[in-house]
C-alpha cells in the first residue's frame, strides 16, 4: 500500500506503509487469530487456509514485530555483532562471522557504538538496550570495558581485560609483534619506532610488549623516544610519524600497531619525501585488504580475521544452545612480507 507526501518544495514521492496482521487477514478472508496462530506455529489451522495466509503473507511482504515475538517466545533467533564502529577490521570478521551463522537458524544484527566522545562502556550501554528484546546473544568487538553483567552469553572478539569475564577469542598479539620486530632487525635496523594501540586495549599493550621482547632478545635497547601512541586513529598516527620521522636521529623503521596506522605512516612518510623501503621500513598488524593495495604494499602481521569471526560464533551458537561454559580462544598470527620493508643501508 502507499500513498503520496505532497511538499511545496519536493516532488511527490510514493511512501510505503508496513502491512498490519489485519491487511493480512482481510486479504486472506480469515479472522486475525487465524493469521496469529499461522504466523506463530500454533496448531489448529487447516492446510488450505494455511497456505492462503502465507501467500497473503508474501505478497504482502509482512514481517511481525520482531520485539513483540520475542516477548512471547522469550527468543528472538537474532544475534548481535557490536563494533566500536564500521572500519576494515571489523568488516573482515563481519564476513567470517556472517559465512558462519549461516545454517544456524539465527540472524545478524551488526550494531555500531557512538565512540565520537571517546565513551567507554559503549558495550554495556547496547546490551542493555538489545538484550532480550532484539538479541539473543552477542559477539563484541574490542570492548572498552569487561561486561560481567550481561543477562545473556556474550563472547568477546580482542576484549579490553584480557582473558576475563565472558568468553573471549583474540589472536597472538605477543607473538605477532615479535615477529614484526624481528623482521625489521634481521633486515639491519637498529632503531625501531614503534607506534601502539589504543592505550585502553590488552592487545595493544601485548603488541608493545612484543616489540619490547623483540629488542631485548637482539640486544637492543628500549628507547621511549621512539614510541608514540596512535590509538588506531588517523590524526594521533598522523603527530605520531611526523613527531618520529621529525626526529635529529629518526628512525629507520616503524612497527605501527595496526595496518591503517602503518598506511598513515607511509602517507606522511611520502608528505616528507622520504622513500619506503629506501629511507624508512614500515610494517603494520591485521592484514586488512588495504594493506595490500597500499603504495607500497606493506608488510604486515596478518590475523585469521575470518577464523576469529567463524570461532567466536561457534562459541556463541554452544553457549546458546547450553553446550558449552566460558571459553578462551587464541588464534596464531603470521608475517606476511611485501614492499614496506628492506634491508637498511647505513
């Protein structure tokens, strides 16, 4: 059904009203009990009438109220994906996520927080507004906080406390940066720049930690001159380059904490005319498809970013269906070596 807005200023344009349960049971020629109790799997309703009501149903294109079904059911066969907000990371497990949940009955609902003010306890804000009325469970995406709280399973994709609270997946941060570092000082580099992650975050304090281990097992000192925080944000990484590649003595490599960070490093390197690999060697961390596309491509440490949305919605299928208790998944991170790193020339 529609019907026209008319604006002095606008052209009309068609509207397109929802279809109630009672234009579906006027079309059907049945009473709304009728239609209710088809709609809701309940017995008592003729074969015949039926299918009437469902081809009514479809033509019509009606949907229930997903809140009102799931107060009845107390389920609404929907999950959550809660991201801090929509950037190529969170993209990649949302495929692996999305490829996973098929067959399992259930829908996705992907739900962005409001992080323009920094906010933290994003999470536990949209639990309390999607727990139970629209969501069954949830998978979140790097939390600000732990949520010990919720009122239902959750598991938690690079969780902000580690290995606590709700079930957990992440990859082998540690491990990933060593080898990150590893890479550039088996290349000849003796000062490594590090720029890390956001300083509320277990992963990017286990990412600077593999960087450390990484210089002290070479017999490198730690310098914090050359470590800056870039919070995984375009403007903290673009002061955090300039300020390290402004250096009297700058570095000749850079390990950013993630791969947008690395791909601002190489744009602020090129605003300085310096040359990657010629002059400075840059490597990243997550092998988003950006990383591969940038000029010059860069090396990275990759995450099995599609596993970790795969893993963390099995786990959340078993807590649901009452299988499984708290569980904690580490995935392990590889190097994947492309133009970004050379070896250095004094």
């Amino acid at each position: 059904m529609t019907h026209t807005v008319r604006s002095g200023r606008t052209a009309e344009r068609p509207v397109v009203e929802r279809a109630t349960i009672v234009d579906v049971a006027r079309t059907a020629g049945v009473s709304v009990s009728t239609v209710s109790k088809v709609i809701n799997g309940r017995d008592g309703v003729a074969a015949e009438t039926y299918d009437r009501v469902m081809s009514v149903v479809a033509d019509l294109g009606y949907e229930s109220s997903l809140v009102a079904s799931s107060l009845r059911r107390r389920s609404t066969n929907v999950v959550g994906v809660l991201v801090p907000q929509f950037e190529p990371f969170s993209t990649e497990l949302l495929k692996g996520i999305s490829t996973a949940t098929e067959g399992t009955g259930y829908e996705l609902l992907a739900y962005s927080g409001d992080l323009s003010h920094n906010e933290i306890g994003w999470e536990r804000r949209s639990l309390s507004r999607l727990a139970g009325t629209l969501i069954d469970g949830a998978v979140i995406v790097a939390p600000t906080a732990a949520v010990t709280t919720a009122t239902i399973p959750v598991v938690a994709i690079d969780p902000h406390t580690g290995r606590t609270g709700p079930s957990t997946v992440e990859v082998d941060n540690i491990g990933g940066a060593r080898a990150a570092t590893e890479h550039l000082i088996e290349l000849g580099h003796t000062r490594i720049a590090h720029i890390r992650g956001r300083t509320d975050l277990v992963s990017a304090e286990q990412r600077e930690q593999g960087y450390r281990e990484a210089l002290q097992a070479a017999g490198l000192p730690y310098d914090p001159e050359l470590v800056r925080v870039g919070g995984y944000r375009a403007v903290e990484t673009t002061d955090a380059a300039h300020e390290l590649l402004s250096l009297p003595n700058r570095p000749s490599a850079i390990f950013a904490a993630n791969d947008l960070s690395a791909i601002r490093v190489l744009e602020v390197a090129a605003e300085l005319g310096l040359r990657v690999p010629e002059d400075l060697s840059v490597v990243g961390f997550d092998n988003v498809p950006e990383a591969a596309n940038a000029t010059p491509a860069l090396t990275t440490v990759s995450q099995p970013m599609h596993q970790i949305g795969a893993e963390a919605i099995r786990i959340l299928m078993e807590l649901l269906n009452g299988e499984s208790k708290e569980e904690h998944l580490r995935l392990p991170a590889t190097m994947v070596i492309r133009a970004s790193t050379a070896p250095f020339v004094g």
